[in-house]
C-alpha cells in the first residue's frame, strides 16, 4: 500500500554497516534492515498497527516504542527478542 509518514519518532537508524528504516501506512508499520554495502534489503520485521513513538540502537538491537510498548529486534537477523535475550 501507500507510504504515509505517521512515525512520531526517527524513520531511519544506523550503526553505519546497515540502515534500519521504519516504513509504514495506513494501518500498517515495518522496519527493514539494509546492507549499507550492497543496498539489498537483509531483514524486514512487520509491526503492525500502533505508531512508532521511538527508536533507537542498542546493545545489539533495534529497540521501538509502540503505544508504550518496548520491542526489541536483533540487529543481525531481525528476530524479536526479549530485552534480556538481546
């Protein structure tokens, strides 16, 4: 569907060996991992629903808020993780 800019907080992250973009629509969100090297996409996490309020990179993860809720994806693969598993 159509991009539409509802992100209340960053849209694209990096810890400069891949960008992570927060993509989304009406009524749905997603983050995708890229390859700053080769440009191919590498992962892509579906979010759902809520607005992302924040994001940030740490400890080895994409860390998000949505409606308050903090979510965790490991950088390497994608997989959400719990924050003591990251």
């Amino acid at each position: 569907g159509k991009v539409i800019k509802q992100t209340r907080g960053p849209v694209t992250l990096t810890d400069h060996e891949r960008s992570y973009e927060l993509v989304e629509g009406e009524g749905w969100h997603q983050l995708v991992a890229f390859d700053l090297t080769t440009g191919l996409a590498v992962w892509l996490a579906d979010l759902g629903t809520p607005p992302i309020d924040e994001a940030t990179l740490a400890d080895g993860g994409v860390w998000i808020v949505q409606n308050g809720v903090r979510r965790g994806f490991a950088v390497r693969d994608g997989r959400e993780r719990s924050p003591k598993s990251l």
